[in-house]
C-alpha cells in the first residue's frame, strides 16, 4: 500500500481476486459474496494488525480460506450437494463456453478441498509455492505434492477418466493454525 | 448476507506477515508419489484454470460489497 491509498482502498482492489477465489474455491457464487463479505469486515475489524506494505494480498486469501473452511465443516455435516458447483455457477464466462465452464467448475469441485485451494492458489491467483504454504498453514513440499496431484486429478475428472465420484475423497480440509 | 462481527483467530497476528507453516504433511506424505504431468497437460489446466479464474475476477463488483467498505470508512471518519 502506498501512502495515498486508503486500507479501504485496497480492500476494494482487492475485492475481484477475492471472489475469483471463493467463487472457485466454494462452486457457489452465492456463498462466495458472503465469504468475501466476511473476509473484508474481518480485516476491517483487525486491520490495526496489519503491517503497511506488507503482504494484504495474502493476508486476505488466508482470512478468506479460513472463513470458507469454517463453513465448509458446517456444511459438511448437512452434506454438500455433489452438483452445488454447477447448480451455482455465475455468469458464462466470455473466454470459455458455457459447458466449458461448468465442466471446468464441476472437475474443480470434485476436487478435495486441499488440492481445490493450492491448484487456485498456484494456477490461477499466481502465488509462489512459499506463500501459498504459508496461506495455507502446510509446508512447501506440501503444497507442491498438491497441487501435483491436484492437476492429475483434474485431468482425469475433464478426460472422464476418473471414477471416483465425491468430492473432496473424504479429506478434512485443514486450517491455518498460527492465527491468519 | 450477514454481518459477522465476532473475532476469530483468523486475523490475529499483529505482524501483518503470514503465518509459519505449523501443520506437517500428514495424508500427502502417506500417499504414493505421483508423476509429473506431461507439460502440456499441466498449461492445458493452467490456461483452463485461468480463463475460469479471470471470468470470475473481470465480474462486475457487487455494490453491497462496495456499499460496506465505504460505509465502515464513513464509520471511522465520524469517530
């Protein structure tokens, strides 16, 4: 941040890649404004902890990822609707076809939610493996083995290979421990 | 859309710098390796990925998201 610009400022810069990351992350656009709408009143709430010109970025992918993995455990115990992603999904996007992208966004939730979070991080949001270990409370080798076999996984799921059916393969999605 | 106003763990740290990884590979290191994808199969789902991804991000902002960051600001100013 720079001195002219507001906290608030940097919050609404960085408000489009938050929902980019909880939209991909949850397969719900609904959800994913709430998540997003959680995670700035959170860094409002706390911002006096966080550093100028420090990460925000990172510091507000993990508040994000928390608030989500919070839900995600609640909701696990209502049983997620296998086709939420789909059910759910925003607007076509212009690059891919409407199929296109729900075949994409229902590969992606059949995902576990570990793998589902580095492949987003790394692939799409363009973290380094470091930071996103870090955003993610795991160690680097960690985080490279998943989104390894995240990308494997995915591949399988767009070929119609894989047969294995639901989502998240019974993995308990993990929680930064050390506070973000 | 609710409001949550409680405190959590999430955004504790006073540092502002990003947690230390604490948590050990735990199932990753258990399972067997797995092979590096061909490289094109790994920019196939990078580029898929990121037209996902961009479709979302290029979304039109929500106003009410808008509406709460200004209204948090106007709270602040007014104190």
């Amino acid at each position: 941040m720079t001195a002219t610009k507001s906290f608030g400022d940097a919050l609404i810069e960085a408000i489009p890649n938050l929902r980019a990351f909880a939209h991909s992350l949850s397969g719900d656009a609904q959800l994913s404004n709430d998540l997003v709408q959680e995670t700035l009143l959170k860094a409002w709430t706390h911002k006096d902890s966080f550093v100028p010109d420090s990460n925000l970025k990172a510091w507000l992918f993990t508040i994000l990822r928390n608030t989500y993995f919070t839900h995600y455990r609640k909701s696990q115990r209502e049983e997620l609707d296998e086709d939420h992603a789909a059910m759910n999904a925003s607007v076509p996007p212009a690059q891919l076809t409407h199929l296109e992208f729900e075949d994409m966004q229902r590969a992606l939730m059949r995902l576990s939610p570990d793998h589902r979070e580095a492949l987003l991080l790394i692939t799409a949001e363009g973290f380094s493996y470091e930071d996103a270990a870090r955003v993610c409370g795991c160690a680097v080798g960690t985080m490279k083995s998943r989104v390894n076999r995240a990308r494997s996984k995915l591949l399988e799921e767009m070929s119609g290979q894989s047969d294995e059916g639901a989502p998240g393969e019974g993995e308990e999605p993990s929680k930064s421990s050390s506070g973000l | 859309m609710q409001h949550r106003l409680d405190t959590p763990e999430d955004c504790k740290r006073t540092d502002g710098e990003l947690p230390e990884p604490e948590r050990q590979p735990e199932s990753e290191a258990a399972k067997p390796p797995v092979a590096q994808l061909p490289g094109f199969a790994a920019q196939l789902i990078g580029q898929r990925m990121r037209a996902m991804y961009d479709t979302i991000a290029q979304e039109p902002v929500p106003e009410d998201l808008l509406e709460l960051i200004r209204q948090l600001e106007a709270k602040e100013r007014s104190k």
